[in-house]
C-alpha cells in the first residue's frame, strides 16, 4: 500500500462526512453523529486489515525497561487495600450480563485455565509508547465458559478505581472481545501484575488505543447497548473527555 492505513481510513471518513454530513445532521441528535463516525472509522479500520489481523509482536530483548504507569496507579477503597495485603486470595472476578452461565473466578481459577502470552507495545493518547510482556487468559475462552447470548453486541468492563467519585469502566464490541490477543491479563514481564499497571487483573486489547485497556477490573459484563450505562458513551474517558469509543490503531 502506498498510502498509510490511518491516511486512508481518514481519507475514506472526511469523504463520508462530507457526502453524507447534512443527512446526518438532520436526522441524528448531535451526540449520535459522534458514534456513527466511530462505527464507521471501525468498519472501514476492518475492512482494510481484516477483523482477524494481529497486532505486532516483540521480542523479549525489545521490552521497555520502564514501562510508564498512566491514570490510576494505585486503588485508595477500604476494600482493595485489603485484597492487595491479602495478596488477592479471596479476590473475585464476576461474568455476567447476558449469559447463560455467570462465572464468579478467583485469580486461581483463572491461572489454571489456557493462557497466552503476548509482547507488544501500549500507546496511549497522551503521546507515549512503552513495549511490554502480558500473560493471562483469552476473554474468547471467559465468554465462551460463560455462553453469552446471541443478542450480546459489547463486552464491559468494570474497574475497582474511581476518578474523582465516578468509575472507570470501558468498552469493546465482540470481534475485538473474540480476538485471539485480547486477554484478561494476571502477569507483566514474567511477574504477577503490579498495582500501579492494576492488579491483580486488567484488559490487555492489543489494536486499541491505552484507554481501552481497563485495569482493576473485578467485573465483566455482556450487554446489548452502552448507552443507558454510566455516560451514556461506552468508556469513562468517551464520557467524561469526548474521546472516540473507537479507538482502533
Ligand atoms: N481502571 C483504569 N484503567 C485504565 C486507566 C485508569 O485510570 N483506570 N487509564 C488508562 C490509560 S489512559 C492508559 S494509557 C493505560 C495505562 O496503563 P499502564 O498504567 O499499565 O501504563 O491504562 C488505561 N486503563
Ligand atoms: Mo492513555
């Protein structure tokens, strides 16, 4: 390709916008005209990789020796003070929402079943890069333990930290839930996950953007629609900062 994957698929959007920009204004209230160019970002992102395209991998020797820490670095509740001394033994994670068979997972539980390990670098919005180890278990293999209904169209994720007093929470639809690098990640660089990178499990959802990677996450949820959930726009940062829900790379 001559051009890059990111021109083009801004090329193909302002085309769109412009054709198809006044039908839109008509007819959507303007907070709607955001999600239907982030679904449209993300069909034609597919459309040019593939859903099943897999993000790069590094070698060991190319792991950032200071991976940076970013948004929470640490859970100030009562109640993760307490599984973090615990060492997280009776720690729980819950799968539910529209499934036939919610799981409630210790951290045990979710070291004895498959796992992949991945090296790959994080990039976030705020404009650095840091390239890192991740091991733990494919969220394809939760969601299928779980038997998630044929309506379900997200995957959400719930977060032990609050921004000021809200949650952080975010969002993924079922193709990025179903990719074989998207996992539920319990070690970093060959060492149970450190609070600051939010142990003792967080989303590793390697085509995305940072902010889509929730840490502290103690619960999983399958749903048909976001927007009755918090904000209303799938993520804490979409809510709170206007950020694209669709934040593939
Ligand atoms: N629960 C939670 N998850 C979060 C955040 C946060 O503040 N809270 N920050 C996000 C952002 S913006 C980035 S870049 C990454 C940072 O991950 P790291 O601290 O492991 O580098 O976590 C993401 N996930
Ligand atoms: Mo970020």
């Amino acid at each position: 390709m001559i051009i890059g994957r990111r021109k083009l698929i801004a090329g193909l959007g302002a085309g769109i916008a412009l054709g198809g920009c006044q039908k839109i204004l008509e007819t959507e209230p303007a907070d709607r005209l955001a999600s239907s160019l982030d679904l449209f970002t993300r069909d034609a992102q597919r459309l040019v990789t593939g859903p099943n395209a897999l993000a790069r991998e590094y070698a060991p020797d190319e792991r950032s020796p200071d991976f940076r820490a970013n948004g929470s670095r640490t859970v100030d509740t009562p109640e993760y003070r307490r599984h973090l001394a615990n060492g997280f033994a009776d720690w729980r994670l819950s799968v539910g929402g529209m499934v036939a068979r919610p799981l409630s997972l210790s951290i045990a539980d979710l070291q004895q079943m498959p796992a992949r390990t991945q090296i790959t670098r994080h990039d976030c919005v705020e404009g650095w890069s840091a390239i890192g180890q991740w091991t733990g278990t494919p969220l394809s293999h939760l969601l299928r333990l779980a038997r998630i209904s044929d309506k379900a169209r997200y995957v959400l994720f719930r977060c032990a930290d609050n921004y000021g007093d809200t949650p952080y929470y975010e969002s993924i639809d079922m193709i990025e839930a179903m990719h074989p690098q998207t996992i539920m990640a319990w070690r970093m660089n060959g060492q149970p996950l450190p609070e600051r990178h939010g142990a003792p499990l967080r989303l590793r959802v390697e085509r995305q953007l940072g902010y889509k990677h929730a840490k502290y996450v103690t619960g999983i949820e399958v749903i048909e629609d976001f927007r009755t959930i918090a904000g209303g726009k799938g993520g804490f940062w979409e809510d709170r900062a206007g950020y694209q829900w669709w934040a593939g790379i």
